[in-house]
C-alpha cells in the first residue's frame, strides 16, 4: 500500500491569533482559507514543500450540525490545553526556540535533551495547544 500522511487538524479559537504563530513566527505558508457559515478553516504548509503535509487551522468542533452544548464544551478543552497538537522536526531545536521565544511565544519547555534520543523544546500556540520541535540526536 503507498499512502502518505496529507493533513493534520487543530483546533483554534481566533484564526487570526493562530496565523500570527504558525505563519509569521514559524514561517509557514498559507495555502487556502476557506470560511463556511461562522466557521474558518486555513491550510498552511511549509514553503519549500508545495506537496507536503499540511495543517488545517479549524475551530474546535469543525461541524455546523454539532449541538452548541458540544461546541462549548469543545471550546472549554481548547482553553484548557487539553487538545493535541503536534511535533515539527528541526535541525537546531536551540535556534528554533529562541526565535519562536523572541516572537513572543509561550514557552513551555526549553531545549532539553530526552533520554529516548532526541533534543527538543515546547510551545503552547494562541489557542492552547502544545507544540512541540524536536531535533534528532
């Protein structure tokens, strides 16, 4: 079988909030921003990968249909930083903090080296969620 991973979701509650992170201080490209009733989704990928994977900016419960008592409650795990993010891989987990630490980011881990091999470091975005870089040892 010859499959590839092609997107990845997270939730966000202010999509502008999140472009400042994840395009602006990460340096991804927005690849499309699509609006649906009073809902937003922006695609982002990074630039030197027209073809690779791509994160999909949503609102915590991406579905018109969905009972508000369930969009509050999503909302509510957003806030909290109980929803998942994701990794990046870099080849400089110390400069990739720094710059994301002097663009204002809130740092949640600093550069540390794991005992299963790798470098990394953590981030939480504007929306709550952790972000996580880590760098191969």
């Amino acid at each position: 079988m010859d499959i590839s991973l092609s997107q990845c979701f997270i939730a966000v509650d202010d999509h502008d909030k999140a472009l400042t992170f994840y395009r602006d201080a990460l340096g991804l490209a927005v690849r499309n921003d699509v609006g649906y009733e009073d809902m937003r989704w922006v695609t982002l990928g990074a630039a030197d990968e027209p073809g690779g994977v791509e994160i999909v900016l949503e609102p915590p419960l991406a579905d018109p249909n969905a009972p508000a008592a369930d969009r509050r409650a999503m909302a509510e795990l957003l806030a909290k930083g109980f929803l998942r993010g994701v990794i990046f891989s870099t080849p400089d987990c110390d400069a990739t903090f720094e710059k994301l630490r002097r663009a204002g980011g809130e740092v949640v881990q600093e550069p540390v080296d794991q005992p299963y091999g790798v470098r990394d470091c953590a981030f939480r975005d504007p929306a709550g969620n952790m972000i996580r870089f880590t760098q191969a040892k």
